[in-house]
C-alpha cells in the first residue's frame, strides 16, 4: 500500500489550461439575456398596475400669476 501511495506523490499531473469563462459570443448572449429581461419585467409591470402615463394640463398662465400672487400676501 506505501509503494501505491508512493507511487501516487510521485506521479506529476499536468495542469490543465483553464477554458475562457467570458468571450465575446458569451458577453453578447449575457447582453440580450438581460435587457430581455428588463424589457419583459417592465412590460409585465405596466400590464399589471396599468400605471397613468397622461401628461397633466397646465394652469393657463393668468390662473398661474394669480396663485403666485395670492401665495406672496
């Protein structure tokens, strides 16, 4: 059993060269996936709580002087 042990430690494993994790296929992919992703939730969102995306009117400009001036006495 020592001499398989021994055998064992002797033995040089080579060190395998590590695969790029990112590249520029991988980068696209991640890039799509995620505005996708942005893009389906917000959509998702605004289906749900149908938020009111209406610009109000605005004051006509005398009714607006009239407020400020109301507001400074």
């Amino acid at each position: 059993m020592r001499k398989a042990m021994a055998a064992k430690a002797t033995t040089k494993s080579v060190p395998k060269t590590p695969k790029p994790s990112m590249g520029t296929p991988s980068m696209t992919l991640s890039f799509i996936v995620s505005i996708s992703s942005l893009l389906l939730g917000a959509s998702i969102v605004h289906n749900m709580f149908k938020p009111d995306l209406t610009i109000p009117e605005l004051d006509p400009v005398e009714q607006a002087s009239e407020k400020i001036e109301s507001a400074r006495s």
